[in-house]
C-alpha cells in the first residue's frame, strides 16, 4: 500500500524548512527515491541521515530515524 511521505534530509547543518513529499511503500523506499540512499533504521547518532514523517488515516502522526548501513551489516 503506498502512501504519501515528509522526507527531512538530515546530511547538511542547514535542514530545508520545505520538506520533500514523495509516495513510496515504506519509509526506507521514500528515502531511496528521493535522496537516492539504502538507509536502515537502526543505526548510531552520527550515522543518522533522514528523519521521515507520515499521517494514518486515523490522524496519528508517526516518523523513523533512518540511518547509514554500517559496513558488514546485512
């Protein structure tokens, strides 16, 4: 089921007050679209890249840290 995704790109000091929309099945193909990353959500502080943000039908807001794949991990 896809649905309509708040992608915030985290890599620069500066975020873009106008977040990126894209519709994706998930929240990691949202992140691959439209930043062109392979993003996991488990990761370290420093290795956080994007934050992504949908709203379910019920109202209810949610959002997941996505984070650079370290090296070794599947």
């Amino acid at each position: 089921m896809s649905r309509t995704y708040k992608v915030i790109d985290l890599r620069s000091t500066i975020i873009d007050p106008e977040p990126m929309m894209v519709t994706a099945s998930t929240p990691e193909e949202a992140v691959r679209l439209q930043l062109d990353l392979e993003l996991v959500r488990a990761g370290e502080r420093g290795d956080l890249l994007a934050r992504v943000y949908w709203t379910e039908r019920s109202g209810v807001t949610n959002m997941v840290r996505l984070y650079r794949r370290v090296r070794g991990t599947a």
